[in-house]
C-alpha cells in the first residue's frame, strides 16, 4: 500500500480547500492527488464521481490555470480518481496565495520565503538585481586581490593577473552593461551597509540566558570583511582556549572545532536573506549558536539536512564566487562539514532548526553542563551511530528510521521549538524543564509549556516523580 510522500496525497472526497493541494504539487515538484481514498492509501470510493469528471477541469482551470490530467479507476467496484499534477515552470497561486509541497505537507509560502520562491520561478535573484545607485567607486580594491589570490590558489579561476576590476566583476557576472549586482556590493563593497541596512553580524556574549548579556561586538563590511572580522572577534574575545599538553608540545585550541565555526559563519553570509535582519551570534557558557535571516529553501526541510541533497543556494552569484575563490563546495555539503568537524572534535551533535523567520545553528561543548547532572556524563561514543548506556539508561543517538516524519508532525501539532525540546528529551530522558531551558535559551515556565504541549499531543509521558523521575517517548 502506497503512503502519502512528496508527490502523493490521499483525500477521501472531494472539497473546493484541495485545490491548495494541486497549487502545491504544480508549485513543487509535481505529483498526483488521489480522490476517493483514506489516509492510508485504502481505496474508499467516490459518490459522485460522474459530476467531478466535469467540474474538476474547470474548476482547476479557473483558478489556477492548470489543466492536469485526471484519470478514473475502480478497485473491487469502488471508483476513484487520479489528478496527474505536472511541474509548473511558472508561480501558480489559488486565491492570492502561493503554496509549496515539502514532504507530506502543504505549506503557503509568505514573506521572505515566498519572495524567494518568485525569484527562483522567474530566473532571477535577489543578488543578481542591480544596484542602480552603485558605481565602481564603491567596490573595495584590497578585498578584490585577496580574492584574485585566493581564486589562482584554488585552481578553480586561473590566470587573474592581467584583468582589470571591471573585468574580473564581469567575468564574475557581478557587473553588466546596466551596472553593478547587489552580489558585487555584498561581496567586494567597501561599505555595504550604506546599501543594505543590516548587512552586519552582531555577537553577543552571554550568561545562561538570553536576556543575561555580558557584552556584544558588531562586525560591518563585506562579506570577506565579516568572516575575518567575526572569528578574529571568537578567537580574541568570545572563546577561550583550553591548554593541553602533548609530550611536551602546549597546544591551544579553540572550545569549538574552528572549521566547523568558520563553515556556519560562511554559509550563514552566503545565504542569508539581505533583506532581513542582521546575523546574530550568541556565545553562552555552554554553547554557540548562530541565527540568520532567511529560512530554508523551499526545496528543503531540516530533516533532509541530514542526508545527502543538492545545493539550492538563495544567492548563486555569492555562492559561484566564493566556491571559485576556494571557500565553499557547491554540493550542499556545508550541514555535512559542520557534524563531521563536532563528531572529530568529540562534541555532541549540532543542532538546526528554522526559527523566528531565519535558520538557526546551535553547537555545544558537552552533552551536560556538569557530569553529574546526567546520566549520560562524559560516556559518548561516535554520536553519529552508536548507542550509548550508562548508569542503567540507554539513549540512542541515532534517530529512529522514520524519525523525520516524527519530527515533521511534531513540528506541525506543537510547533518548531517543542520539537527541539522533544529532541533534547528523547536524547536525554532525565532532563528537567530547567536543563532544557538552559540548553535552548528559554525561561523554565517556557518549557513547561512546551512540555505540556508535548504531553497533551501523546509524544512524551512521565516516569516517576518530578526529582528523580524520567521521560519516555511514546513515538
């Protein structure tokens, strides 16, 4: 029996709403709709299946522009109906709004989000437009022969010497007869900000808590500007460097693995929406994390951050130029590189999560703030498979196999910030509403509340008393 994916979807009968349905499918990636079936894919058949064969074309011409095909069947007796969706090689809307299927689930795109889906359909980008107010006084010329070094160091954009600015931004195709791309500013302007507002990261130091600041830094320029500026600020200001000793040998490393920081901080300004809000980096005694306008493509959802997937990058002229300067692959494997550079360094698992409008990544340093508090202590093993006992509790820090539907549905029936509370109790069971708290950057009540949800939802139940008790998953 066949279930519900990315290009199928059952509805028992017919109602006006699956137009939504067909919108997203043309929208995405095509698919079929199947009429006249459960949720399981059971064949319940249709009443009137002679008035749908004549209103459904018309139906779906009149408001979407589609003329799919639509085929009947009948299993034992029971009729049904199949809606082929093609792909749409143009935005298609129903009433106004425009809907993307991701996985299972229909989702109206909005804002920032939906700006990007009509640049994608149309061809264009953001980075791409031309800054009609730009001229090439404005591109900074040091950055220019860094990347003209970098790029021959790389091998993959030869023989710069004897190119002038405008040559190498046309080659770039960050420069055309009708002026400069807003790529050319973000990646070689002197002052983007006089273009784009809140083009800057901000970093903060803090405590346990969100609103617990100890001081915050502004790091302003161009993209290559920030990356320099950004984790010179780690590295001399937020981060400290434990000491070691090999034989004789003091070696000073950063708390966190310096590729895997370098990696976040260079997608996050390759991809962010420049038309949202600034970059935020939080340092807190226990952890690291970066949040950045712009959610994910439309494409993609977290969980298939996880497995192999191509690259859909938001802005392909920041992309195509830092791939040929030797800063980023353009396979999609920048998720990939951040994991395996935590896994070599011995720390847990980082954590993504779409939030607030923007992607988020989140490091920490261990497992607990303090052994003690936890089971699981200093006991981790290769986290990207094994499973881990100790002191009589068993976590498995590998998902379960349908762990991303799980986690999809969690995140519709209870919201994305109760998922990740439930990810931290599935891996950590004895967690109280206050560990969790500090691991998220929530109030404890916060958390209750998720905790609630979660309960009320049937994913989680508590074990013995509130000191001393337990969580199980009932998923």
């Amino acid at each position: 029996m066949t279930n519900e994916s990315q290009n199928i979807e059952f509805k028992g009968s017919w109602q006006d709403e699956h137009i939504k349905v067909v919108c997203g499918f043309a929208n995405a990636d095509g698919g079929r709709l199947y009429i006249g079936k459960d949720d399981r894919g059971k064949v319940v058949g249709v009443t009137n299946v002679g008035k749908l064969l004549e209103d459904l074309p018309n139906k779906l011409r009149d408001h979407l522009g589609l003329m799919p095909a639509i085929n009947l069947h009948h299993e034992k007796n029971k009729p049904y109906l199949e809606i082929v969706v093609e792909p749409s090689t143009v935005p298609i809307s129903f009433r106004g709004s425009y809907y993307w299927r991701s996985g299972s689930v229909r989702q109206e795109l909005k804002g920032l989000a939906l700006n990007d889906f009509l640049f994608r359909k149309m061809g264009k980008s953001w980075d791409g437009m031309i800054n009609e107010r730009a001229t090439l006084d404005h591109i900074d010329a040091p950055t220019i022969e860094t990347f003209m070094r970098d790029a021959s160091k790389s091998g993959r954009l030869p023989d710069l010497s004897a190119l002038s600015i405008a040559e190498l931004l046309e080659k770039l195709n960050l420069l055309t007869s009708e002026g400069l791309t807003n790529a050319a500013l973000v990646l070689f302007g002197k002052d983007p900000g006089k273009f784009y507002t809140n083009s800057f990261v901000k970093i903060g130091r803090f405590v346990q808590s969100a609103v617990d600041i100890r001081f915050q830094e502004v790091c302003e320029g161009n993209l290559f500007q920030i990356l320099h500026g950004v984790m010179e600020q780690l590295e001399r200001k937020f981060l400290i460097k434990p000491i070691r000793f090999e034989g004789l040998r003091r070696i000073e490393e950063l708390e966190y693995p310096v590729s895997a920081l370098r990696e976040m901080i260079l997608n996050a300004l390759v991809h962010r929406n420049y038309l949202g809000t600034m970059t935020l980096l939080r340092v807190m005694d226990d952890s690291l994390s970066l949040w950045n306008a712009g959610v994910l493509p439309v494409e993609l959802t977290i969980d298939k951050l996880y497995v192999s997937h191509g690259s859909y990058p938001r802005n392909p002229l920041i992309a195509s130029a830092c791939y040929k300067a030797g800063y980023i692959d353009s396979w999609g494997r920048g998720i990939e590189k951040i994991r395996e550079a935590c896994r070599t360094a011995g720390l847990p698992p980082p954590h993504f999560a779409e939030e607030q409008g923007g992607f988020m990544v989140e490091l920490h340093k261990s497992y607990t703030k303090d052994p003690a508090e936890n089971r699981l202590g200093n006991e981790v093993d290769n986290w990207l498979g094994n499973e881990i006992v100790s002191d009589g509790y068993f976590v498995s820090q590998q998902p379960p196999p349908d762990f991303g539907k799980i986690s999809e549905r969690i995140r519709i029936d209870c919201g994305s910030d109760a998922e990740r509370a439930f990810e931290i109790i599935r891996q950590n069971p004895d967690y109280t509403a206050a560990q969790i708290a500090v691991r998220l950057g929530k109030t404890s009540r916060t958390i209750e509340n998720y905790i609630a949800k979660l309960k009320k939802a049937g994913y989680i139940i508590r074990r013995g008393p509130k000191l001393g008790g337990h969580w199980e998953v009932k998923v």
